[in-house]
C-alpha cells in the first residue's frame, strides 16, 4: 500500500529529487529508491499516529514501523529509538496486509 503524499528523496547526492513513495527508481537521474522501515523502540510512542511525520524524516506507517524519507543519509533521530528491519520479510510479519492466512 503505497501512498503518493509521502515524499521519499533520492539517495544519489548530486540529485536528491522528491519522488512519490510508489517510485522505484528518481525520475531524475534513475537512481533506485531503497525503501529503508525502521522499527521504532522506547516508551511514549502510543500517542503516535500513522501518517505523522517523525523528526521531518519518518514517515509513520503502522505501529512503530517508520519509512526513512531520506535514504540518502545514516538514520538519526534524537528522542527516538530506531531499529532497521533486517528484511522486506520482517515488514510483512508485522503488516497483516502481507501475513499468509492461517488454516
């Protein structure tokens, strides 16, 4: 489920441009857009609502799982704990758009 009013920026350095989340490649230069989801980890984040913005760079997708907008650049975000998924998989255990049914 991808959602175009989320900006994901280019990686390469020399470009930069916004692209629409459901771009694989900048429509500038090419350059693949990785799709970087984090794992939020502290206390306080239930108030958090998908759709906000973190620190002008996480985009909130569903319970503690953030978008990097900016892949370009090293994760960093002061007062939040951000862990990397370590596969695409590990997102799809945790969206109950990807899990496999049961039974």
């Amino acid at each position: 489920m991808h959602s175009d009013a989320i900006t994901i920026y280019c990686p390469n350095p020399l470009c930069q441009a916004p692209n629409p989340e459901s771009h694989r490649f900048c429509f500038q230069c090419r350059s693949p857009l990785p799709k970087r989801y984090l794992w939020l980890a502290g206390k306080g984040l239930d108030s958090l609502r998908p759709g906000e913005l973190l620190a002008d760079r996480y985009w909130l997708k569903r319970d503690r799982i953030v978008l990097d907008t900016k892949p370009g650049l090293a994760p960093d975000s002061p007062g939040i704990f951000l862990k990397p998924l370590n596969r695409t998989s590990d997102f799809r255990r945790f969206n109950p758009i990807y899990r496999k049914p049961t039974g």
